[in-house]
C-alpha cells in the first residue's frame, strides 16, 4: 500500500495534509476534501439559483437555504467524487497526477468506497427531503446526470459540457427551493400558462437561462482543467474537450466564456435586475475572459490555477445577482 501523501492537484499546505488525523486522511481525500474548490463550483449555481428567486420576489437570499445547500454540495461533491474514482480505477492507476487517490493506490477499498458513497448521499438526501418538493423532485432527477458523467470520457470528446449539465444544475434547484411552493401548482402552471407566466414554485425563463450560462462557463473552466491531463489521457485513451480542441483550447475557452456572459445577462435583464447587476457584471466578465488570455496549452500548472480561479469568477455573480435586487437611490 501507498504511504497516504499530498496529490499533485491539492494545495501542498491544505488542511486535510496538515490537521487531519492520519487515518481520517484517505477518506477526506477520496472527497476531495484537500481540494475544496470543486465545492464552491457545485454550491454556487445553486447560491445563484437562490439569489435570482429572491431578487424576482422582492427580497434577499434566505441564509439558512444557503448554508444547506453550501453542506449538501459538499456531501454531493464527495459523492460524485468518490463514485468517480470508482468507476475510473483503472485509467487512475495509469495516469500520474491521479495515481495517488485512495482507490488506485490500495488505501481504500471499492467496497469502502461504496459505503462511503452511500453515506454522503443519505445525509445529502436528508437535507433535500427539507426543501420544496418541486426541488425535491429535481433532486432525484440530478441522479441521472451524476451517474452517467464517468462514462461520458469514454464515448464524446465532450464529458466537459455534461460536467457542465451536471455541477449547474442546482441553479434549478436553488431556484425552486427558494420559491417553495409545491410541484403540483408547478406543474399546473406550466400546463396552462406556460415558460413566460411565472409564478414562485415555477423555473421560470431567468432561471434556466443561468443554468445555460453555468453550463458553458463549466465547460470552459473544466476544459481549463483536462489541460493538466493531455498526455495522460492520449495514452489511456481518455477524451476530453482539451484533447479534441488543440492548440485552439485557449481560443474555445474565451467563447464558452463569451457565451456563459451573455446568457448570464439574458437572465439578469429577463428577471427584472435593477442597473447594478450590470455593474457587477463587469468584473465576472473581466475575470473570465482574462482566463482565456491567460491560458497556455503547453502550461498545466497555469491551467490548474486558472480553474481554480473560478472560485472566485462564481462568487462574482452570485454578488451581481444579489446587487441587482436592490434598487438605487
């Protein structure tokens, strides 16, 4: 067995490497508990989600909501993660930045795995069972998409854009939280009105423009990332957008942002933002694109922190969207 040590994605000074007990370690890492920034790209759609709802209904976000869906990320992130490296342990164990993760160096076993799985997604489940059933039922619906997503590397050239389908998805799912009313009424509203007659408890037309503009901006930052893996993932015969795109990555990655930003405003303008949402907009749009001018093919570590850097680019329109709720003087 492989002595438990800091991979080669995570922070050398991480908290799980330096305060965790060691035997916890292994654990935490199969999480991706040394590598938080994945969290905050899972929870933040989702913060969006609850921010556009509030600002269409004339109030602000609804702390407790947010702090729920900041730990059912976390737990749906270990999740996903864990299930992933199931799934994926054999092409782990052949490529060198992944080498090291619990499964394929032997410190956790597949069965472990699965009873870690099966936790995280029984606490998930019991703080999804506390929202809307409308959110409820789109809860259960993200399964699928989270299921499928290992395989995707095996059959497209584009397992970004489902990432992308699957890590926004809580842009829905915020939305339909913070509405709150049940999916019958939803689904009635639907039924007669249609996508331009809202009512709270529906996805209205700005809530799955956002989830469209999260979709793209994960395949841009998530192309970012399969930089670090392009020889690695030629020899183990892994697809991926970086691989299919080239020497032209840098150039795809400014247009998936351009096109994240102006479905991103589509959903501002549609919901009623006041004029501060497009001040706000400003420096989400500079932190994006400037990844893309910043991107270098032949620079993993560049990409790896550009990635990373998303972060920061999410929390940047969550604060748009909650500054477009409010009203200048």
């Amino acid at each position: 067995m492989i002595a438990p040590a800091p991979l080669p994605d995570a922070v050398p000074a991480n908290w799980v490497d330096r305060r965790a007990p060691a035997a916890l370690r292994p654990w935490l890492r199969l999480g991706r508990f040394d590598r938080p920034t994945g969290i905050w790209l899972l929870m933040l759609p989702g913060w969006q989600g609850i921010a556009l709802a509030a600002a269409m209904q004339g109030s602000l976000p609804d702390p407790v909501l947010l702090v729920l869906f900041f730990l059912g990320a976390a737990l749906m992130r270990a999740a996903g993660c864990a299930y992933n490296d199931i799934v994926d342990k054999d092409f782990d164990a052949k490529v060198a930045r992944t080498a090291g993760r619990p499964i394929p160096s032997g410190q956790i076993s597949v069965k472990q795995a699965w009873a870690f799985v099966a936790g995280c997604c029984l606490a998930s489940l019991a703080i999804l069972l506390a929202l809307s059933p409308l959110a409820v039922a789109l809860g259960v619906a993200s399964l699928g998409l989270v299921a499928a997503y290992p395989f995707m590397k095996r059959i497209t050239w584009w397992p970004q854009a489902w990432l992308g389908l699957t890590f926004n998805w809580g842009a829905l799912l915020g939305f339909a939280a913070a509405t709150g009313v049940s999916a019958a009424v939803a689904g009635w509203t639907f039924f007669a009105e249609g996508w331009l007659v809202w009512i709270p408890g529906t996805l209205a037309l700005p809530a799955v423009l956002l989830y469209a503009s999260g979709v793209f901006w994960t395949l841009g930052y998530d192309t970012l990332y399969a930089i670090q893996d392009l020889e690695d993932d030629a020899l183990a015969g892994v697809k991926s957008s970086a691989r299919r795109l080239g020497a032209a990555a840098r150039f795809a990655v400014m247009g998936f942002y351009a096109v994240a930003l102006a479905l991103a405003l589509a959903a501002g303008m549609t919901a009623g933002l006041s004029v501060l949402f497009l001040a706000f907009m400003l420096p989400y749009a500079v932190q994006l694109l400037g990844q893309g001018l910043r991107a270098r093919i032949d620079d993993p570590a560049r990409a790896l922190r550009l990635f990373k850097s998303n972060a920061w680019a999410g929390l940047l329109l969550f604060l748009a969207i909650l500054a477009g709720s409010m009203h200048p003087a």
